[in-house]
C-alpha cells in the first residue's frame, strides 16, 4: 500500500501519533517532497514554539577515562582519540562559560560527564558546582551523566539540575551494534527512574551510523512514547580513533538531514527539538531551513568536536528570519 503523504500530513497536524509504516515513508519521501514536509513541520513548530530559536552551551566536565564501547564516541575505551582526558573540569571553567553564556543570552547550559556511572563524590562536586553557578546566574542547567542511583538523582534534582540528558542514541535492533557494555533497556530504565525523581529528560539520538530506516523510526516512535521535554538530533561525526572513524556517511545529505528532524518534529511536536552536532557539517547551506523545524540549537562545539561560536549561531538565526531566545 502507498502512503499519501496528504494523509501523514493530516494525522500530524491532528496529532495523531503516525505508526512506525508512516515514520517510515517519512524518511523515504522524495527530495521533491521536502518542501511540503517542512512546511507541515513549521505548521508543527510555530504551534508549539513560535518563531524563535534557544541557544544552548555544552560544558565537558569530564572527558575521557570511560569504561564502556560505544563505537562512536572518542571518550570510551574503544577509542584511541587524542582528546582531552579528566576527571572534574577546573570549577573556573564552568563559571566563565556560564558568565560567557549569560551575557550572550543562552536559553540553557548543558553539562557533559563522559562514563556511565558516577561515585559519590563526583556528584557531590558536581552539586556544589550546580549550587554555584544556579546562586550566580538563573539559567537552567541540564546534564548529561549516563546511569544515576536514584540517591544521587535526588540530590542532583536538590543542587538545582532542571533536566538530565540520557539519549537513546539509536534503535533497540541496532544498539548492539555501537556498543555491548551496556544495553539499550538499561536506557531506557534510567530515563523512567529519572523521571520519576522529577527531571525533565532530554532524550534523542545519532544518525548516521550505519543504522537503517527502520532504525532511526523505532527510535523516534520510543522517544514519542517516553515525552522527553527535549530531543537532541545528531548527524555523526567520525571521530579520529574511534571504530566508527573512516564510516562512510555520504548519506547525510542536506536533505535527509532535514527529514530526519521533520520525522522528529512530526513524532513529538511538542518538544524542544534539538539540531546538535553535525548541523555545521551537514547542513551546510541548508541550515537556515533548520530552524523551520528545530527550535534550539548547540553553538561551541560539541564534547569532543568543535563547532560555531554564539556569536555566528546569533547571526543564521537572525538572518534566517527567527529570534534568538533569552531565557
Ligand atoms: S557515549 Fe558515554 S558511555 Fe559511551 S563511551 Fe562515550 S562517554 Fe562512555
């Protein structure tokens, strides 16, 4: 049976979940076609959001000395990268990019801590270091810390964390496939725990790494199920020293990048959707038409891969038509 894109369009607006078969014809739609899927996704976008774009500011508490095998990421042990390597970042560091980011106007300051569980005392420092930078500036403050005990996420959720991140990276069938140190249910446990302890979550993924259609809509269609308040979209970057690193991604054209963020928006129009890294890789000319459909973006860099600075991010949203947030 064919899909009418007519028909997907209607059930999107109406908001009416689309089954795993649309997600599908989504991903597949002709480059002929996008303009339609972005107009509907705008549709979707405006609703929700309005005309304006949030910046968002990633610090790298912790870099490197990670136990697990996640073929794509350059801070596991299945990586010879020549990255940064430390345990707790110089408490400095946090404040100066809070301070850089407030005068700038970011809409939130995101905290990244490589590894999958963290002891005791790494929280604690990581709340004091929350308490310090919530007591100075009001910007809410989100981070990522792979797998919490429910102890620690209360205490985290009491330093003044507004939302964690814990992405489902890629589909259940593929995660084997990037990495086996831990699974994808294990994911998804800690997302519901995190939730329960009164986090917002934010929750999204990678393409590009050699999953398939099939993959990415199961993905999505998990996410839509967990309503995360965000959702990261990553176009993979291939890192030096890393399994993943001579992976062909030819396939992250403009086009399908923009599909895929269509399919994000039209699974969870309520979301702050997230156009992460790979956005100055991929969409190259075509990044004004991002902020049709995502609503926030990274700007300076991404963990272990540079990318632009507030300053220019400011300037394609301005010129794209759309308003910075201050939040
Ligand atoms: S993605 Fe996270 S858990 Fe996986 S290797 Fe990188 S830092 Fe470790």
């Amino acid at each position: 049976m064919t899909l009418s894109f007519q028909e997907i369009r209607q059930k999107a607006l109406d908001g009416i979940l689309l089954t795993r078969q649309e997600a599908l014809a989504v991903l597949r739609l002709s480059d002929a076609e996008l303009p339609d899927l972005l107009d509907t996704a705008y549709v979707l976008r405006k609703a929700h959001k309005g005309n304006t774009v949030g910046i968002h500011v990633l610090t790298n508490a912790r870099s490197g000395v990670c136990d697990q095998d996640c073929v794509y990421c350059a801070q596991g042990r299945a990586s010879s990268s020549p990255i940064e390597r430390y345990s707790f970042a110089d408490p400095k560091i946090f404040l100066d990019h809070a301070r850089a980011g407030a005068r700038l106007g970011i809409a939130r300051h995101c905290i990244g801590l490589s590894g999958i569980r963290l002891d005791d005392a790494l929280v604690d420092r990581l709340c004091r270091q929350v308490e310090r930078l919530k007591e100075e500036m009001r910007t809410p403050v989100c981070c990522s810390l792979g797998f919490l005990r429910p102890g620690q996420a209360r205490r985290l959720r009491e330093a003044g964390v507004d939302r964690i991140n814990h992405n489902l990276n890629t589909g259940r069938n593929f995660y084997p496939r990037i990495c086996t140190s831990h699974s994808y249910d294990d994911r998804v446990r800690n997302i519901r725990m995190l939730q329960e302890a009164g986090f917002e979550i934010c929750s999204g993924g990678i393409a590009g790494l050699g999953e398939d259609h099939g993959d990415l809509a199961d993905m999505f269609l998990d996410l839509a199920n967990l309503r995360p308040h965000s959702v990261p979209v990553n176009f993979f970057l291939p890192l030096a020293g890393t399994p993943l690193a001579s992976r062909d991604v030819r396939g992250l054209t403009p086009e399908y990048c923009l599909k895929v963020l269509c399919l994000a928006r039209l699974l969870l129009p309520g979301a702050d959707l997230r156009c992460a890294a790979g956005r100055e890789v991929y969409l190259k000319d075509a990044q004004p038409l991002l902020f049709r459909v995502a609503d926030t973006v990274f700007a300076s860099g991404y963990l272990t891969a540079d990318g632009d600075s507030v300053e220019r991010t400011i300037r394609q949203i301005q010129d794209a038509g759309f308003d910075y947030r201050l939040e």
